[in-house]
C-alpha cells in the first residue's frame, strides 16, 4: 500500500496542533480523517485544506470525554471509510485531542480531575481500545503527551499526571500490538503558542518569555513545530521507532 493509500485518524483536528498534524500527513501524502467536538466549521476548512493538498479527507464529531459514544462514532467512521475511501480501515491513530486546566493541586476539584482523566487518559484507552479491529496491521499509534510528564510547572498536576499515564500506556500497547507489527509510540510538546489552555502561552507575554528563557533555543514552540514529527512517525522511514517517548519542546528545562 503506498503513502497515499494510507489513512490517519487525527482526533482533535480543527484547530492547534491537531490542524498541524493534520497537515502534515497530508504533506506526507496520507488520506486524513479528523474529529472535532464543536468547530465543525473549522475542521471543514482542514478537510478543505487537505483537499487542497490534493488528499482526501473527512470530519466527524466526537467527544472524546464520553466513552459511551465510542461505539456510534466507530459505527460513522467505518461509513465513512467505505463511502468516501472506498476502504474498510485506517492505518495511524493519533490521539491529540485534549484540554488544558490550570489549577493548583491544592485546589482541583473531582470534577476537574474527572474531566481530564476521561478526556486524555480513559478516552484514549478506549478510543484506541475501540479502534484496533479497523486498524491495518503494520500501521502505527501515535499518543499525544507533554513536556509536564518530564518537568513541572505548578497548575498542571492532574493534566501531567494523565500525561503520564498516557506514557506508560504507550509501552503496555508497543508491546502488546507488537505481533500485529503496530508501532506505538508518544510525542511530548512543549509549551506551544495555541489556544490551548486559554492561550496562556501565547497571550501572556511574561509567561512567554520566561519559557523562552528555560528553552535552549530561546523560544516558546509554534504548532508547526510539532506536526511534521507526527507525521514522520507515520512513514516508512520510522518503522523501527517504537514504545519511545520523543519530546519535541526545543530543550526546554534541559
């Protein structure tokens, strides 16, 4: 099967470092499917812009918090494939999608820790879980971690810590999809310049600065910083990458 037979399903697609990701696997000359949870209209501009690349591409609603709505989605996504890529399964799963709480840990509540448990840690599970009968042999997982699993910045407690479940799940399912040849393996920003987390990165300019200050290339991160190694995981040329954790964050807090 060439590159450009090859489909990736990117969740969390229509804005940041999903988008970028998206992207770039297009580049790479992937078909790309990508969920959003409420920017439909943005996750259609990607779909139009991987067209426009000149690959195909869908978008689907999916909330990846509400493990009970897994079932339906997988339901839509293998229409999808049938109708519009005229294939019954998919070859990568990247698992970005995701939010960003800051709070103290003195101070998170269950329901914001609930809330991040289902979104970046139990949604992943399942999703993945969910997704492997309709995940080619020889394809690849790629999960979506973080710098704050290495180092910490006060806030981010309950986030990091379901960053570092994530990470140790990623070796758990290296090693267990290995007699399927699926590679699995996890990509750890740094502080990027997103909305994410309210765009505290990219907004607040004290904050930005003193994360350059702690980056050894002397620069907060941009998403198509991040994209093109996502992408470069799921090409041939990284075949024998796998169950490792590669941080992409520019030296921060080296």
């Amino acid at each position: 099967m060439t590159a450009s037979n090859k489909i990736a399903l990117v969740t969390g697609g229509s804005r940041g470092l999903g988008k970028d990701m998206a992207l770039s696997l297009a580049q790479k000359g992937l078909q790309v499917i990508i969920t959003y949870n409420n920017k439909r209209e943005e996750a259609l501009e990607v779909v139009r812009q991987i067209e426009a690349i000149g690959q195909k591409a869908a978008a689907l609603q999916l909330n990846v918090g509400e493990v009970g709505s897994f079932d339906a989605f997988i339901v839509q996504a293998q229409d999808v494939l049938k109708s519009h890529f005229n294939t019954e399964k998919i070859d990568f799963l990247i698992n970005n999608a995701g939010i960003g709480t800051h709070v103290a840990y003195a101070d998170t509540s269950e329901a914001q820790f609930d809330t991040l448990l289902n979104i970046h840690f139990k949604g992943a599970f399942f999703l993945t879980q969910k997704t492997l009968p309709f995940l080619n042999d020889g394809g690849g997982i790629v999960n979506i971690s973080t710098g704050l699993a290495r180092f910490s910045f006060p806030g981010y407690a309950a986030y990091a810590s379901m960053k570092g479940a994530v990470e140790t799940l990623t070796k758990y399912q290296a090693k267990e999809l290995g007699t399927r040849r699926i590679r699995v393996n996890v990509v750890a920003p740094g502080a990027i310049e997103t909305d994410f987390g309210g765009g505290a990165v990219r907004d607040n300019a004290g904050l930005n600065s003193m994360i350059a200050s702690e980056t050894a290339m002397g620069r907060v991160g941009l998403p198509e910083d991040i994209g093109g190694v996502v992408a470069f995981l799921c090409t041939d040329d990284a075949r024998w990458i796998n169950a490792q954790r590669i941080e992409v964050s520019g030296g921060m807090m080296v």
